[in-house]
C-alpha cells in the first residue's frame, strides 16, 4: 500500500472555497468532526434495528458487510448529514456548472432568453457495516453509473461519514489521490492505495471519479460503520430511487429543503414534471390533509 500521498484533513470550519479547491485538486479531503457525537449516537441508535434485519451481501456488496439503505425513511439524523455545510455547499460548487440559454417566445416574434443553471439533488443514502473478515472491495469509480469519462467535470459528490472510528485494520476506505484525473484507460492498483484513518463524525468527502475501495477488515471484533449520501445533478437519474425508498407521507414530514434535495424541486429549465408542474405541488396535494411537519424533530429542539 501507499504511505505518502494521503488525502487532506481540513477542519468543519475551513471554507466550502477551500474544501471545494482541495477535492478538485486530490479527489477528495476528510472533514474533520463534521457531525457532533450526539447527532451520530441518535442515528446510528435510530438504523440499528434496519441494519440488524439485513444479511450480508454478496460480490461487490460484501460477503461479510450489512448495507442500510432509504436513510431518510430511518432517521431525521440523516437531515444533519445531508445538510452539513462542509458537505451540502462544496457539493453545490463542484457539480453546479453554467446553464443553457432557455428561450421561450413572448408575441410570436420575440424570444426571451434566461440563462439557466442546474439543481444539485441526493443521489443515495447508505450506511454501510463491515464486519471482520471483510476483504478489500475492487477498486472503482462511483460516477461509473453515469457512464461519466474522466478526466471531466464531476457528475457525483459523495460523503463517507465515519460512524465508528475509521483504521486501517477495520477497513478504512481506500483511496487513490488524484485519480480523478486520470484517463479511462489507465488501470488503478492496490499498491496505489492509501487507508483513511478518521475519528468518528468525521467524513471523507470525494468527487465519483475518485479511485476508492472498502478496505479490508482484518480486525478481530470491531465493525466498521460508513455512511454514503452522495449528490448529482438535478437532471441525472439518483441512484437510490428517493420517490420509492421514502414514502411521501415521510417526505412530508422533512425540511422544505430536504424535499427539495430529494427532487421533489424542478430541474431547470424543465426537468422531472408531473402532469407539467413542479412535483414539490403534486407532493403538498397528498399531504393537505395531514399536518405535514408532525415527526420531524430538529436535533436542537430535542434530544
Ligand atoms: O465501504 C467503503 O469503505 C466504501 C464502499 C464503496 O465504495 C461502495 O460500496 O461503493
Ligand atoms: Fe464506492
């Protein structure tokens, strides 16, 4: 394995200027402490009975790892990871990129012309348990889904969140510095790798072209926790199908802003309608009976 060129560490305070200037240059940085203690023992409190009903995987997946998908069905922690700063605003500068001109003729014979820019949107939610005897993952690229060629400009942001201290020998992720930037061709290899090693609550954040692999965990009774929110752009397809992992009775119960994340929002200039309106209304017809911000705790308010 690689011992010198490891990723960064920069601090939650550092800016999402220079978290962004620091992902664009290595494929990706640790956020240090990025979600408080209390935050991270609710949510992992509130997944552990959904990750105690899974089996463990097969092939990529993980023969001896449990993955806990539709977070935001689980727990309203999974608001805080989404919506950390650190993450959420260095998303939004790496993948936001200038708009197409949108036309639209006023009398017949003048075309009114608006610059657009694309929505950012979650791609998918994931906590992912490694558990002793995990090998090493093969070594890929997330933004393969979209078929995305390298070098370029990034189609998918991804955070691992560190639910349980992240070593070497539980399986920290594995990452190759720079990969972003290469080509399509050039083959990655395990010796190219280095282990990220982070407390709990903080994060690895990375661009999709950024070579990775779950490590192995060759401990011999320490389980590794990472959790995956990822975003895209707001006309790509999401990896995890919101609509359908998250009921809209739950959906209507998050944050305005959350809802907005998970696509319930417009693309511009006219992307994801339905019946030709923005879905956030089809959304707020289904809970016009029901008082929609009932369940949603904000974990100031109560833990
Ligand atoms: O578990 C990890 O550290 C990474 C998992 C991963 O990269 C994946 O499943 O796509
Ligand atoms: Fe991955």
């Amino acid at each position: 394995m690689n011992t010198s060129a490891s990723l960064r560490t920069l601090s939650s305070s550092a800016s999402a200027d220079d978290v962004a200037e620091c992902i664009d240059r290595d494929g990706g940085v640790i956020v240090a402490n990025l979600i408080d203690e209390r935050v991270m023992d609710e949510f992992i409190a509130d997944l552990r009975p959904h990750f105690d009903r899974q089996t463990f995987g097969t092939g990529f997946n993980g023969v001896r790892t449990r993955r806990c998908n539709a977070l935001l069905q689980h727990s309203d922690r999974t608001v805080d990871l989404m919506l950390a700063p650190s993450f959420l605003n260095v998303a939004e500068r790496l993948l936001v990129h200038d708009g197409v001109w949108s036309g639209s003729m006023a009398d017949g014979s003048t075309v009114h012309k608006q610059r657009v820019r694309p929505t950012i949107q979650l791609s998918v939610t994931q906590a992912i348990e490694l558990w002793p005897g995990q090998k090493a993952q093969e070594i890929h690229r997330d933004d393969s889904m979209y078929y995305t060629r390298h070098p370029g400009r990034p189609t998918l942001v991804q955070a691992l969140f560190a639910g349980t201290r992240y070593t070497r020998d539980n399986g920290g992720t594995l990452v190759i510095p720079g990969s972003h930037h290469w080509d399509d061709e050039r083959i990655p290899k395990l010796q190219e790798t280095v282990a990220v090693e982070m407390p709990r609550g903080s994060a690895l954040i990375y661009v999709g072209g950024l070579y990775h692999a779950g490590g192995a965990n060759v401990t011999e009774d320490e389980r590794r926790i990472a959790v995956a929110v990822s975003y895209t752009l707001g006309y790509l397809r999401q990896e995890e199908n919101q609509y359908l992992s998250v009921t809209p009775e739950r959906a209507l119960q998050l944050p305005q802003r959350v809802r907005e994340l998970m696509g319930y929002r417009l693309c511009a200039p006219f992307c994801g309608w339905v019946d030709m309106r923005d879905p956030m209304d089809w959304l707020e017809a289904q809970g016009n009976n029901a008082n929609s911000s009932a369940s949603y705790r904000p974990v100031t308010g109560g833990v």
